[in-house]
C-alpha cells in the first residue's frame, strides 16, 4: 500500500520519504478539494480529474526528491 515506484523500493531510507511525502501531500489535497467543495460544489468528474492531475504532479516531484537522496 502507498507510494510503491522502483525508485521508492530502491532503499529503505527513500521508501520512508516517499511514505512520508505521499500521505502528507495526498491528505492536503484532499482537505483542499473538501473545503472547496463546500463553498463550490463541484462534480465528481472534476473532483476526479483535479485528483488526477494532483497526483502527477505529486509523483513527479517524489521521484525528483528521491532521485536526489543518496543511494
């Protein structure tokens, strides 16, 4: 369960920053997407799609950051 790339698994130390990352940065957007919706509804189609675009751009900058760290 989690965040699972070749690069996450590669060793003990990333698998744990990339856990850490990905719940922090996925809890976020949730909230985000709640307290927008409870100004401006908006569709499940949009809701979905706006997850969807989060989490590219959340694993792009994971795999970054982890490409970063030592091996």
């Amino acid at each position: 369960m989690g965040y699972r790339t070749s690069q996450s698994r590669s060793t003990p130390e990333k698998w744990r920053a990339s856990q850490k990352w990905f719940y922090q940065w996925a809890i976020s957007c949730q909230a985000i997407l709640v307290i927008i919706d409870l100004f401006m509804p908006l569709s499940i189609g949009v809701n979905a799609v706006i997850l969807i675009v989060y989490l590219l751009i959340m694993s792009f900058f994971i795999e970054h950051h982890l490409r970063e760290m030592r091996s």
